[in-house]
C-alpha cells in the first residue's frame, strides 16, 4: 500500500484489493473502481431496526484495516463515521462466509450480481451509469425489491414470508437454506 493519499484512499484501495478485485488489473472491462467508489461513498441506510447490525458489521473493516496496515493515530471522527454501502456489503459478506465454504469476495460478486450490479465495470462506468447504479442501491436499501427478494442480495424461489418486511440476517438465512449452489461449511 502506498503511503501517499488519504486515509480514505488508502483504506478503499485496501477494500478494493481484498474483497473486490486486484488493484494491478487496470483492464476497463474488468476492473469495478468506480462501482467500488460509489458504493464507498453512498451510506448504508436501514429501515428494518436490526439490520443496523450489519452497518456495525461494515464499519468494524476499519479497525481489522487500521491493525492490519499498522496505521496509527487514526482521528476517532473516522472511525465513527457511518457505514457506507461497500463496507456493509463486505461485512455481510463475511458473515456469509463464515456460515459457508466460499470466501468473502465471492459472497460479494454474489450479491452485486443478485442486485444486478455486476456488469458495472469501468470501461461503461459513466455520469449516465451513475444514475442507475444510485437506482439500484435505492431500491435495495428502500426494500422497494420484490416480496421474493428479487432485486434485494437474497433472492428466493420459495419465499414464505415478505422479504422486504424482514431483517438482512433472515434474509441471509432463508437464502442459505434454499440455495442449491451454495456450500455449507458444516
């Protein structure tokens, strides 16, 4: 890691190359700089009261980034900050993995796919594609996503109860349970 930039830059590109993509592929179709980007800079929202966990989740990236890197005084304002998108994201992904036998990157591309994100990549990243990557999140972070899930990160063939109504780790559960091409770590 590169000791010029912001904390920011730094910690982004930190996130970037161990959850999301090699930061040497400077290939435009790809490379996800600046889907990764937008989904730093967009703030995690709930509207369901316990996926605020999952905002804790994401923001505990900052200390595992702050120990690994070996960074010291760090201001208290940024880790205080609130969590963004990606770093939600991350974290859940995390989790995912821990219930599974598949990594943490992978979770991640599973639910930027699930949300239809995936083709996002840099060579048609652009002010238009902004604008639908924005819609996107928003209709995810809003739960204006189908009851079955689709159009959220789980959705479901067989959903047996309104998968905007209920809190991300059910989501995640329900999911696990029904998914087919998914290992369990069991």
């Amino acid at each position: 890691m590169s000791s010029e930039g912001t904390l920011d830059d730094l910690y982004l590109e930190w996130l970037y190359r161990n959850f999301v993509g090699s930061v040497t592929n400077r290939n435009p179709n790809s490379s996800h700089w600046g889907l990764t980007k937008q989904l730093y800079r967009t703030r995690y929202i709930w509207v369901v009261h316990d996926d605020k966990h999952r905002g804790e989740d994401g923001k505990e990236l900052r200390r595992e980034f702050i120990e690994c890197c070996d960074i010291e005084d760090v201001e208290i304002n940024w880790l205080q900050i609130e969590c963004s998108v990606l770093e939600m994201l991350i974290g859940l992904a995390r989790r995912a993995a821990f219930e599974t036998n598949e990594e943490p990157g992978d979770w991640l591309w599973r639910f930027l796919t699930n949300l239809g994100l995936q083709s996002y990549n840099d060579r048609i990243y652009t002010a238009d594609v902004k604008g639908e990557i924005d819609a996107i999140v928003q209709r995810w972070l809003t739960r204006s996503y189908d009851t079955n899930g689709a159009g959220g990160l789980f959705p479901l063939k067989h959903a047996r109860q309104d998968q905007t109504r209920i809190k991300m780790w059910y989501q995640l559960q329900a999911y696990l349970l029904e998914g087919e091409d998914i290992e369990s770590a069991s």
